[in-house]
C-alpha cells in the first residue's frame, strides 16, 4: 500500500463547501488504496486578518507571540477538514506541527524544519486513520510555536513526505499546475507535464508562485517527487522531479518574472580596489537583498555600478546610495523603480547555444530595451521597463514556440 502525502492551500480549504470538496478527494485517494497523510493551509484570508489584529494591537509585537496567533488559522482547517472526514465515514485525526513532532530551529516567524518524528502519524496510519495536519508551522528547542514563513504549508508536506518516505507529495492548488509563464498574463502558456527541480528552483526564485523555493529545495535534496494539481478540475498537473527522469525533454522550460524591482546606479565613480565590496557591504548591512549587479567602466578612469533590488526595499536603498556617493565622490546616482524581471529557464541550456541571441532579438525586434542582464547555467534574466513586461513574455513565448510541446531533437534547437 502506497502512501501519498497531500497538501491543500488556503484556497483549496477556503469555505465549508470546498473543505467538503477536499475531504471527498481525500476520501478518493484513500479508495484507491493509499495511505493518506494531509497537510493544510490556514483558510483563504484567514492568515491576513491574523496578522490585521497583531498590527492593530501593537507595531512592535514580540516574534514568539506572533507565531502563536497565525499558527491558529491553520488549526482551524486541519480541525474541520478532520470534522468532515469523519463525518462521511473515513476515520481522521489532526494534530497540529508541535504535536507530531515538527522540530525547527528557533527562528521565528521563518523558522526551518531541522526534523520531523514519524511515530505518532505511523501509529494513526496503523490504526487506519487518515492523518490530517497543519502546515506552516513546529515547535522549538523551547517549547515555543515557530512558524515557516509564507508559503511554509508546501515545506511541511515535502518534509513529511520525506520523512515518510512516501511515494510522492501531491500540492494541490487553484491551478492545473505549472505553466510556461503565468496563464493569467498570457492565455496561451501551456501546461508542462514535468520539469525538473532545478527548473522549479529557478522558476520559484524568480516569481514563479506555484511552490516556495524551500520546499522545492528540501524536495530535491530528499528526492521526493512533487505533483502540482488543482482542487478544482481532474488532471495529472506537473510532475517536479530529477532532471534525467523528464521525458520531455526541451531546450525552455519556461517564463517567470517579477514587477517588483528597482535599479539602483552609482555613475562616475572613482575606480579603486574594493569600492564594490564596499558599497554591497553598506547595503547587506541594512538587510537589504540585492539582486542583479552590473558594472561598466566609463570616462576618464571612473566606473558605473548598478544593481537591483526588490522594490519595497527601494527608498532604503537609495539612502544608502546617495550617503555613499558623497562619500566616495561619483559623480551622479541614477534610479528607477519601474522596472521589472523577465527570465527565461531551461536545463536545455547547458548544451546548446543560441537561447541568448533569440532571446535578445525576440526583444530588440519588438523594440523592447533591455537595461541589464545576467545569466546562470539554465537561466538568462533580463530588466526591462515595466511597461513592456506584459509584450515581453509574449515575444519571448513565441519566439522559442512555448505555447507547443517541444523537443531538444539532434541540433533542432530554437526557433530563428
């Protein structure tokens, strides 16, 4: 008897009818044979207005008290997703992380998962049960409630998965599953029926909202196949798995971009040893994570240095910038915090030239300028205005034939 571990996102569980709607989907796979452990998100909004009340009771809040009161919406599903099981008569029982073992590290509010005990699920597993449980959050060296971080419902399935050593860990959510680029923006992105977990790493930290990155990591690391489904209409979704386990073999898995983004460009600065080392260490000193980097010499020995960083962190940053352009004598400082993040993602890359130029001529054909660039071994991402992003994924989808199933065959490999 194989056993799957499924997990619900806040949309799946987020009013009465879809919980009776998940229980009857349990209820199916567990006919087929399987062993079935759940894992759930708090309800739709519910994680939301939790955080509202905290902000409203006081600004500066103490991380562990946070914790107890947003971990309560989770319970509040696994209870009743529990509820309806038994009411149509397939025995479950919840519990919650710190009750079957979800040991963290002490981090609040993104805590990691460093184990997972397995005795009390092995035990109401033996007995028959169908074992319901809420994600997103453990318990400490302490004794105190941690929570994951947003998105940590995903990490607590594949980490119980992997400890289970299940046969896979299906995500289901109000998706088919992952697609060339967001279906929203583009209605002719198509369904991928596998990628690999380097794809989904990639995709996942580029803007890609289908899974959180540590989940994928965590999934890769144990080699534990994830399935993408959605709750809402039959299908096989996407399979994440090792990349020599893809059938469908392709040059571009897909899309992803992100429109938060903002540059940020000291120009005109004297050239000297360990002045880049120095300003990121200014930045990183605010906790503020860059991104992109570029530099480019320019006139009469100085040099232009840019970067990205995430939009919200964009007036912080500037400060910083403009602190160190007084003090390190360059000449200007140059922003702009409409910009967005285009990148393409394919382990087909590794091997085969020419995804770059189709890439870059796909964009100049469409008059599209490109600000900065920077590649990875099965990634190249590019800023554009934020204006152009919407065209942008369009051009780049056509150009390498995204919107059809395509195979890596011979030196047929992209579309001039």
């Amino acid at each position: 008897m194989a056993l799957i571990v499924q997990k619900y996102g806040g949309s799946s569980v987020g009013t009465l009818d879809r919980i009776h709607h998940v229980a009857d989907r349990v209820i199916k796979t567990k006919q087929q044979g399987h062993d079935v452990v759940i894992v759930v998100s708090a309800m739709y909004g519910e994680t939301d207005r939790l955080i509202q009340l905290a902000s409203a009771v006081s600004q500066d809040y103490d991380p562990r008290e946070y914790d107890v009161l947003i971990s309560t919406g989770e319970q509040i599903s696994m209870a009743l997703l529990s509820m309806a099981l038994n009411a149509k008569s397939y025995p479950a029982r919840s519990f919650t992380g710190s009750q079957i073992g979800i040991h963290t590290d002490n981090t609040h509010t993104k805590a990691r998962i460093r184990e997972v005990k397995t005795e009390i699920i092995q035990r109401e597993l033996q007995q028959g049960r169908i074992v319901v449980i809420a994600g997103f959050q453990g318990i400490n060296e302490h004794g105190d409630i941690t929570t994951l971080g947003r998105g940590g419902s995903d990490t607590t399935a594949v980490a119980i998965a992997a400890a289970l050593k299940a046969q896979e860990c299906q995500i289901y959510t109000d998706v088919d599953g992952v697609y060339t680029t967001d279906p929203h923006l583009l209605p002719e992105a198509r369904l991928l029926s596998q990628i690999s977990f380097e794809e989904m790493l990639e995709m996942a930290s580029l803007g890609a909202k289908v899974l959180q990155m540590r989940s994928v990591e965590l999934a890769s690391k144990h080699g534990m196949p994830i399935r993408v489904l959605s709750t809402f209409s039959d299908g096989l979704g996407t399979l994440v798995t090792f990349e020599d386990k893809i059938m469908d073999k392709r040059l571009v898995a897909g899309i992803a971009f992100s429109r938060e983004e903002a540059i940020v460009s000291l120009s005109g600065l004297p050239r000297q040893t360990g002045v880049e080392g120095h300003i990121l260490d200014k930045v990183s000193q605010a906790n503020i994570e860059i991104d992109m980097i570029a530099q480019s010499a320019a006139a009469q020995d100085t040099l232009d240095f840019t970067f990205t960083v995430h939009r919200r962190e964009h007036p912080k940053a500037l400060k910083i910038v403009e602190e160190l352009a007084n003090e390190l004598g360059a000449l200007s400082v140059k922003t702009n915090s409409k910009v967005a993040k285009l990148s393409l993602v394919g382990i087909g890359m590794r091997s085969h030239a020419g995804v770059a130029s189709t890439m870059f001529k796909a964009l100049g054909k469409a008059g599209i300028p490109i600000q900065m660039i920077t590649t990875s071994e099965i990634k190249i991402s590019v800023v554009i205005d934020e204006a152009h992003l919407e065209q942008s994924v369009k051009v780049v989808h056509q150009a390498f034939e995204l919107d059809k199933p395509r195979t890596i065959s011979g030196k047929q490999i992209y579309i001039e």
